[in-house]
C-alpha cells in the first residue's frame, strides 16, 4: 500500500507536457559575443509557447471537475541580459517563468541561467577559441498533482512536492570560424554536472472502502495518518522516524529516488549568416546523461533510463535600427523537459519521457 503511495506522490513532479531546452541558447554558442555594433549592452525580451491547447478542468473536492478552459500547453516568459565587460569577456544572465498545463493540473516554473564566456587571445588556422562557464537553477514553490490515479484498490486524489529544484554547471569549450562572407560555423563541446532536491512531498488517498488516508514525507521522517473514521478504525496513525525504517517499511527511499546528481556531456555545431540587417542562425546539439545509481536502479525495475537528447533550433532576426530588432525561433527536442529541467525526472517517472516536442519563442532586441 505504501509503495503505492509513494509512487503517485513521486508522480507529481511529473510536469505533463513541456518542451524546454538546456542552458539557454546552448545550440547557438559562438566565439562571437552577439553584440551589434559598438553596443556593451543587448536586451532580449521574449514569450515562449507551443501551438497546442488543453482543455484545462481540474477536479473538485467532491470528486467533479470545473468547466473545461482552453489554455495553451506550454507558456513562458524570458528576459536575457548580455553585456560586453571587455573585448573578451561576456556576460549573460537571464530569467524565465513558465507555465505548463495539463488537463487537470497546472504548473509554475522559475528559472535563473548565467555565464561567462572568455574569447582567447589566439586564433589557429582562422578559428577563434572560447571557453564559457554557466550555472542555472530551477525551482518551483509546489508542484501539485491534482489528476486522480488509481494503484491497486486505492485512489490516490492529489499529491505534491514542496521547492523542487535543481542546480546545474556547465563549461564548454568554442570554436568559430568564418566560412565566407558573412557565414560562421561554430563547434562546441562541454561537460556538466546537475544536482537535483526537494524539501518534502504528500499525497491524500482513499480505499475502496472509502477510508481516507494521508502521507507525508520528509528528509529522514515519514507518516502516515488516517483522516477520517473508517469503520471500527477511529484514527490509524504511523510514524517512520528515519530514513533506514523508511526504506524497510515502504520498500523504496524517498531521498534516493527523487533526489540525486548526475553528469553530461555535450556536444554540438551552428551555422550562422549576416546580410544587412538580418540575421539566421541554425544549430544542433546532441547530450548524454549518466544519473548513477538512478539509472541503475530504473533498469532493474525493467525501465530504460532516458539518457540522451537532441536539440535542433532555428532563429531568424531582424534589426530595424542600431538598437531595435525583433525575432523568432523554432525549436525541436527529443526527450523533451530532461536536460531543461532535471527535477521533473525521478524513477518514478522515468517511463513518462521519450516524447519530442517544438517550441516557438519571439520577442524584441533592444540595444545600448
């Protein structure tokens, strides 16, 4: 009964359908700092969404469900700061909110991405070298699953996770050349390392019988409560006061199973064409993950471990003046939300990914 538990409350980290992509912009590294003209300052304001819509109708408390709302799948908003410190050295900083919505639930994402990026002082045979460094954090204050799920002869009618996040560090090595006039090829490698955590979970579930129960979860503290009186059974009350009873009891670990850290690698290549005032860019990059012990733990439950991902991303922009300028991009993934935002994969709901995706962002390019 308790593993069951577990899972569904496992399950609410599980964010329905989302499409993200790693540190921002990865596809598009270039030994070239981006800033036009004489400008140290570039402000890019944008909207992120997908073309599909979901009939929003979360449950009620009574066991129905609201009127059904129309609401885009997938909707954020980004603000990235770039700023010139010296003629090698850039800075980019950014902000992201997100809302990702499935038919009965409802998420809110925050994101924070950084880096720095060095171009070295030497060129071989044309190319021009990098190195950047980035870290970036997600976060969300709760993520509630509110959707029903039925594990064997109990019904589990909602569960949540309390501040999931993960914090991720990135460096990446560059390489930029130019092909003709105003044509660039970029290559890059890099490694990384991400850590994924949350402060505690819960999940109310009922039996057949109509006995309502709750569990709560904690680092190194678990219970588990009745709710209301169910037949004779006035109040049914259990306390798991450590992790190693947690793990006798249940079967399963909590803390091993939704909190871990992992290492990538990445590899990757852009092509990029200037003319007047427009701009396109077209660039790829492929990622492999190695969780540990997480990994090894899902295949022994007869899962596969979703380990790799690939990213294509188009972008086209145009500069109206020296300080305005407007632009879109594309964006295709494969095993989309993993290498984007790492908590929302756990072994619970490793079998969940394997779907691609597309993302559409646009905005305004302000220059100082």
């Amino acid at each position: 009964m308790y593993k069951s538990l577990l899972l569904t409350a496992g399950l609410s980290a599980v964010i329905a359908t989302g499409s993200l992509e790693a540190m921002p912009l990865d596809n598009f590294l270039s030994t070239h700092s981006g800033l036009q003209g004489d400008h140290r300052i570039q402000l890019e304001v944008s909207r992120d969404f997908t073309t599909d819509e979901v009939a929003f109708s979360p449950n009620t408390d009574d066991g129905g469900h609201l009127p059904p709302r129309d609401r885009k799948r997938y909707l954020g908003q980004h603000l990235l700061l770039k700023a010139s410190i010296s003629p090698n050295l850039t800075l980019d900083a950014g902000l992201w909110e997100r809302q990702v919505t499935s038919l009965r639930d409802s998420y809110a994402l925050d994101t924070f991405h950084t880096a720095l990026q060095y171009r070295l002082p030497f060129t071989l045979d044309a190319i021009h070298f990098a190195v950047r460094a980035g870290v970036w954090r997600n976060s969300a204050d709760t993520l509630h699953k509110n959707s029903y799920t039925r594990r064997d002869g109990y019904l589990f009618t909602s569960a949540s996770v309390e501040q999931p996040s993960d914090l991720q560090t990135q460096i990446n090595m560059i390489g930029s050349r130019m092909l003709s006039s105003g044509l660039e090829g970029s290559l890059f490698a890099g490694l990384g390392r991400s850590r994924v955590d949350f402060d505690s979970l819960s999940a109310i579930f009922r039996s057949d019988q109509n006995c309502r129960y709750r569990f709560d979860y904690e680092p190194g503290r678990a219970e588990v409560s009745q709710l209301d009186r169910c037949g004779s059974f006035i109040r049914f009350h259990m306390v798991l006061p450590n992790e190693d009873v947690i793990e006798d009891e249940l079967g399963v670990s909590p803390r091993k199973e939704l909190s871990y850290k992992s290492s990538y690698w990445q590899l990757g290549g852009s092509l990029k064409w200037r003319k007047s005032g427009w701009m396109t860019r077209v660039g790829y990059y492929y990622q492999r993950f190695d969780r540990g012990a997480l990994d090894d733990l899902i295949r022994s439950r007869g899962d596969t471990p979703s380990t790799t991902v690939h990213n294509l991303q188009t972008d086209v922009s145009y500069h109206f003046s020296k300080r305005l300028g407007v632009f879109f991009r594309s964006e295709y993934m494969s095993n989309r939300l993993i290498d984007m935002v790492p908590f929302t994969y756990n072994a619970y709901t490793a079998s969940k990914f394997g779907k691609s995706g597309l993302l559409f962002n646009s905005g305004l390019i302000v220059s100082f």
